[in-house]
C-alpha cells in the first residue's frame, strides 16, 4: 500500500508537469511484487522515458533512452526521486 500512496503522491507533484504514469501489476495485489513495473512518459511522448521494476533486491530504475540501468533502490520513493526531469 505504501508504493501505491508513493506512487500517487509522485504523480500528483510531479508527473502532472512532466508527463503520465503507467503502473502494470498483478491483478489482485495490494503491493509491489517481483515483475511488477512503472513506465513513466515525458509530456506528449509515444515512448516511456524511465522505467521502474520491482525486483527481489529493489527497485530498479532504468532511462529507456539511453538503455541504461541507473540503479538499484531500497524504495520506491528513492528511485522516483532520482528520475531526472
């Protein structure tokens, strides 16, 4: 539940200026689970700009542009604050 309320504070402050967000989970679930990822797009984009997946050791960012893995995360919060607009 606390990714979730992250994720909606997130949009709320600053995915309303810099694009959308798209959240694909598990059906069912009320917590971020292994596989379990956000694309986050730029304003007016086809294509995300950063990614975000739930893996067994964290949260992984990556920057769909570049094709690189930015890091690995404790929390969701870390990650999203890394996200470069």
């Amino acid at each position: 539940m606390r990714d979730r309320v992250t994720v909606h504070d997130w949009m709320i402050r600053v995915a309303a200026t810099y694009g959308r967000v798209l959240v694909e989970r598990a059906e069912g679930l009320g917590h971020a689970e292994p596989g379990e990822y956000l694309l986050i797009y730029r304003r007016d984009s086809v294509w995300a700009s950063w990614g975000i997946g739930c893996g067994i050791d964290g949260y992984v960012l990556w920057e769909s542009i570049r094709g690189a893995t930015v890091g690995i995360f404790p929390t969701l919060h870390t990650a999203l604050a890394e996200i470069i607009a």
